[in-house]
C-alpha cells in the first residue's frame, strides 16, 4: 500500500522487484504510475479505497484490480463501464465484518446476494472478498467470516490483513495481504 507515501520511499521498492501496488485515490494512483506503467509490463496495480461512481470509467481503465465494490450503484456503474471499455479490472467485493456504520462495506448478512446479483444481473465476474476488520476488535473473527462467506460463494482469493495483523489474516487463508507502514514507514 503506497498510499501517501513519497515516490523516494516507493521507488527502491518498485526497483528491488515489487510489481503489486494499493493506491487509495484515483487520482493519485494515475499521477503517479502513468509513467512507471509504461516502463513496466508486469506492474499490477489495485484500488484500495473508496470508489466514487464518477471515477469509475477512469478507475476501470486505470487499474488491473478493484478491491472496492462495495454497493449496488457502484456495480451498475462499473458494469457500463466495463462493456464500453472492453477492459475489465479483476474485482473483489468489500465486506464490513464488523458492520461499522462508519466503515464502507457489503454488511456480511448480504454478502451472498449481492454476489449472486453481481454475477446474475450484472454480469460481473468476481474474484475475490476484502476487509478491514475493527481497528479495536481481535481480526482473526473477521478473517475467519471473510473466509467462510469466500467459501460458500465459491470464491478463491481474500485480500486480508495490514502491518498489525497480516500474519493472523494469512493464518486464515489470505491470498493478499495489504502491507503499508511496515514497508515503507509512517504515512505522512
Ligand atoms: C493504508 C491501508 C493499508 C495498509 O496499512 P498499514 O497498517 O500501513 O499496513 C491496508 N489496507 C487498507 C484498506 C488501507 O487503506
């Protein structure tokens, strides 16, 4: 996760052979890996963070993964986009294990139908759960739920767990793991 990092922190990270990068914002990630994209074919890059509808035809023509889809109106949009891109970024659906009200997120109690009307009435093709447990709770309940829902939905990759608790998510079946400060340091 590059995500306010300086391009001197990323740069020896991205030179010493690393090709995954979460970036948060749209704009952000475009600015700063328009031209490294050009330089590296096998640099995959993955929104991370909130996705407002009016960036999705930038977002679906910028990144190789939306770890974001987190609400109806965001699927409709981005299944338009998709078909008139003829490009489609490999999705993950966001999961709000913990249900907080504050925090972005299918609420787990509606994560199969959601899935279901993805792949049914939106013709999306999706790869994978995310979340972002409660800062203050024990992850590994989280994980576990994100895992199970994963599952039962015939779904094979869980991107879960952060510099605090990356070996606990892993434990319980990451695929991803979403590493920021224990890289590259404190966030400005
Ligand atoms: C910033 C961020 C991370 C990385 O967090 P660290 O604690 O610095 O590893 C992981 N996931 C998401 C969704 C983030 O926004």
């Amino acid at each position: 996760m590059t995500k306010h990092q300086p391009w001197d922190k990323v740069a020896p990270v991205l030179h010493a052979g690393q090709r995954v990068f979460g970036e948060n914002r749209v704009q952000e990630a475009m600015e700063r890996w328009a031209g490294p994209r050009s330089e590296y074919a096998d640099l995959e890059l993955r929104l991370i963070g909130p996705l407002q509808t009016n960036k999705a035809r930038e977002a679906v023509a910028f990144f190789d993964v939306i770890e974001t889809l987190d609400r109806e109106k965001l699927a409709g949009v981005l299944a338009e986009e998709i078909q008139r891109a003829g490009r489609a970024p490999r999705l993950y659906v966001q999961v709000n294990t913990g249900e907080e009200p504050q925090k972005a997120g299918i609420a787990p109690g509606e994560a199969d139908g959601f899935i279901a009307r993805l792949r049914g009435e939106y013709g999306l093709l999706v790869e994978g759960l995310m979340c972002i447990p409660p800062a203050e709770e024990e992850p590994a309940m989280h994980f576990a739920l994100l895992a199970r829902i994963a599952a039962r939905n015939g779904l094979e990759k869980l991107s879960m767990g952060m510099t605090q608790d990356f070996e606990t998510a892993i434990r319980f079946g990451a695929t991803s793991v979403r590493i920021g400060s224990a890289i590259f340091g404190e966030r400005a």
